[in-house]
C-alpha cells in the first residue's frame, strides 16, 4: 500500500470518528436533555450512533491491517 493509500485511511478513520463523535453527542443530548418526554426518538438516534460507530470500527480496522502490511 503506498504513503498516499495510507493517508487517505487516515483521513477516512478521522472522518468517520468525527460523524460517531456527533451522534454520540446527538444521543446524549437525547439522554441529558429530553429524555423521557422523547423517548419515541431514542431508538433511531441510538441505531444512527451505533452505525456510525460501526463504520468508524471497520475502517480503522482497515487502516491498522494497513499499516501493519506496511512496516
């Protein structure tokens, strides 16, 4: 894999982080804030957290394998 490969992982692991670190702030809220009044809402923001978290797994999952292919 080459230097330019690994820095978009890189950036793709970043990324992904980010948009779980904005659900789980959304979900807190959720928790923090409106909770029980809103509790129809909990169900999908906890499914969007958990994809996002998931998706932010499976690419720094990718980038590791990278890296460790590369050294």
């Amino acid at each position: 894999m080459t230097e330019e490969e690994l820095k978009k992982l890189e950036k793709e692991v970043k990324k992904n982080k980010r948009l779980a670190s904005e659900q789980a702030m959304e979900l807190h809220d959720l928790i923090e804030d409106r909770l029980p009044e809103a509790y129809g809402e909990l169900l999908g923001i906890a499914q969007a957290t958990y994809v996002a978290c998931k998706a932010w797994d499976e690419a720094n999952q990718k980038l590791i394998a990278a890296q460790a292919e590369a050294a």
